[in-house]
C-alpha cells in the first residue's frame, strides 16, 4: 500500500508558548499576558498562542491517518528544541518531506516511525515537533488502517503480551488557578494531581519553602473535606521547576529536611516533587537527582522524586534510568521526537522498576494526547497526563474518555 497524499495545515494547542526563562526571572503578569521582554530566543513575547502542524496521510485505498507536530509550553529551555512555529515549518515539511512521504510504501507504524525519526535533512535532524506529529500519522494510519486501536498496533508491533487492556492512573494539572482547579479535581477523583505550577520561588515556593509547604497543607485538607468517598486518596505530585534548589542553595541537607517535611505535611496522601533541583545542565540535574533519590531511599521516605528538566530524549531517560536519578521519569513526549521513543522511554523504565510517567505538555492537542495515551495503555505506564491545556477539564474529558474506550474495545476484542 502506498501513500497518496500527505496534506498539512496549522493547527491550534490547547495553550501558550511561555518563556521559562523570563517568568523564572520574575516576569509579572498583566491578567493573562506577561510583563516584560522575552529571553528566549525565537519568542515575541513572553506568552505566545500555541501552534501546532496537523499531518494528515492518505494512503491508496483513501485511509487516512492523522498526526499533529506540536512542542512543550516552555520551548527553547532546558536543552529543548526551539519554538516551533507553524509559519516556520510547514515551508520546510513541504519542501523536504512531503515529497518523500508521498509514494512511500506504507506496511505499519514501526519501519516508517524509526526511518523518519532518525531522518536528517541538509545533515541535521528534523525538530522533534515535526518527528512527533509525523510518527502519530503513521500510528494513526496503521490503526485505520489494520481497523485496530492505536494500543493494539503497539503491543503488536512490539510483541508486548496481550493481557488485559487496563487504566492507567491519570495526573491532571493545575495552572496557576491551583485551588479552584483543585476542587475540580476533586469533583472528577483524579488519581494524581495537581501539577500546581511552582515556578518562581518568592511568589509561589517561598524564600524557605513556606508557601508550598502551606499550599501542600491546603491541599490535603481540601481533599478531607470535600471528598464524596472516604476510598479517594490521590497522590499529590507538584512540579516545582528547580525552585527548591534556588531557594535553598542547592544544600543537600536543607532540601532533605524540606523534602521529609513536605511528606509528613501530606499524610495520609502519597507525594511526589517533580523537578526540585535544575543546576541548568544534563549532568548536574542528573546527580543533583540521584543523590536526593538516594536520601529519601535512605530515609525510608514514601516522596519520590521526578525527573523532567533534562531528561529529554530517549537518550536521557536510560541515562536517568541507569543512575537511578529519580523514583519516577516524566517520558515528556514531545521532547522524544517520533512516538516510537516514548515506547521505548515506558518499557526501559518499567524494566529497570523506575516510575514511567507517560507526561507531555498543556501546549498538546486532543490528537496528539490521545495517541500517546494509547501508548501508555499499550505499554503499562505508571500514570499518564491529562492533557492538553490548564483547565483541568478539557484535558481530562479527552484522556480519560480514549481511555475507557480503548480499554472496552482492545479487551472485548
């Protein structure tokens, strides 16, 4: 079977393009614009619309499959590609994969997403937007095509056992609105929650830690009061984007102490801290993680630690992986390029017994977040993001709807 058409057009996120770098410098905000200059290079301002590429594939038989090439809200930071804007790229995808994608011999998803994935033009890899939306083209191609779920082609692809189809725990995320979002939270029993954008330390984390430590205190006792069944009892897991290294000097003891209150502060609820040193480089980050995984361990502390700046690629996360730099590795699915790495990131992780956290970004769209929710069924992934946007709502409609239905079909199948 061969390709036909391959046809692109702009498409919208469910988010912004913001500059990490400027907001962690003290951007203040203007309603729901940001003050001030932009950092990072690429950006015109330090919160921009989010855009994305929708590919579609339209094989000889008229099957059609469909992918969209979108990137992380904080683009251009934190070792990442930069901003993919869609005015930018679809010249380029026109010009230098349209024309091989079309006539190309379509046989599933696993040849096609590793041959593009690696694929070089004028001896540089393409961005890993376009890898991503491109590789959830083909899944969604071989899906229609095979009249299967995208998490059926997996496991088949893959040779991963066929047991039963199961849910997977789903993390929704708060934005900056992160009480009112909590009661939403709360009103849908997620499983993990709230993300709580912890992401400058005097306004939000505290100059000791206090604001958070307060918030984590708000937050259980929120859950105690309004909770419906005495059974729901989510995890909290809070990404803190390096602040507690920031505030406390990157002292080991002095995040250790912080991290151990931070675990009795949310008794009888579980937590996790996503992100809480960034020493702004890969090695840094990654043995500033190892060693405080090695403390909690040490401790017998039930907080695990996430890892997520830096640990980017596929690459990255064997590397985090193998050092034990974290209980728990955000697989950041647009930052592995093609879909394909995010199977591989899962089934590393579950190998080595580390926490697979099938993650991405608010800055998604509904195609792509219900692709790599396929993904994280196929592959058992510990949990799974609701996405995309911050509202809570929308993005948890979408993953945990393609959930239920994947998981009803594949298992009545």
């Amino acid at each position: 079977m061969k390709i036909k058409h391959v046809l692109l057009s702009e498409s919208y996120t469910g988010f912004y393009f913001d500059d990490q770098v400027a907001i962690k410098k003290g951007a203040t905000q203007d309603g729901f614009f940001y003050v001030g200059e932009p950092l990072t290079p690429g950006f015109q301002a330090i919160r921009q619309k989010g855009e994305a590429i929708s590919v579609q594939i339209v094989l000889e038989d008229n099957t059609v499959g469909i992918g969209d090439c979108a990137a992380v809200q904080y683009s251009g930071t934190g070792g990442r590609d930069p901003l993919f804007l869609a005015s930018d790229f679809i010249p380029f995808m026109e010009e230098h994969l349209v024309p091989l994608l079309e006539n190309e011999t379509f046989d599933g998803f696993r040849r096609l997403a590793e041959k593009y994935d690696t694929l070089k033009v004028n001896g540089k890899p393409l961005h890993n937007a376009i890898r991503y939306g491109l590789t959830q083209a083909f899944l969604n191609t071989a899906a229609a095509f095979y009249k299967l779920t995208p998490a059926e082609v997996i496991r088949k692809e893959y040779k991963i056992p066929s047991t039963t189809y199961k849910h997977i725990p789903v993390f929704t995320q708060s934005g900056d609105d992160r009480y009112n979002n909590v009661d939403k939270m709360i009103l849908k029993e997620a499983d993990v929650l709230p993300h709580a954008l912890i992401n400058n330390v005097e306004k939000k984390l505290g100059l000791q830690g206090e604001k958070l430590f307060e918030y984590v205190g708000w937050l259980r006792d929120r859950i105690l009061l309004k909770r419906v069944k005495p059974t729901y009892n989510p995890v909290f897991h809070i990404d803190v984007y390096g602040t507690i290294g920031i505030a406390f000097h990157n002292d080991y003891d002095a995040m250790t102490s912080y991290l151990l209150s931070l675990e009795q502060q949310a008794k009888p609820f579980l937590i996790r801290i996503e992100g809480p040193v960034d020493t702004g480089d890969r090695e840094g980050t990654m043995l500033a993680l190892k060693e405080l995984t090695k403390r909690m361990n040490q401790a017998s502390s039930t907080l695990e630690i996430v890892a997520d700046e830096w640990c980017n690629t596929l690459e990255d996360i064997k590397y985090f992986a193998d050092q034990q730099a974290g209980h728990m590795l955000q697989i950041k699915t647009p930052d592995l390029g093609g879909i394909n790495n995010v199977v591989e990131a899962i089934i590393y992780c579950n190998q080595l017994n580390i926490g697979s956290y099938c993650g991405g970004t608010c800055n998604e769209t509904n195609v792509s977040s219900e692709a790599t929710t396929n993904i994280a069924i196929a592959c058992h992934a510990k949990q799974c993001l609701a996405k995309p946007g911050m509202a809570v709502d929308e993005g948890y409609m979408i993953v945990k709807n393609v959930m239920n239905r994947v998981v009803k079909l594949a298992n009545h199948r």
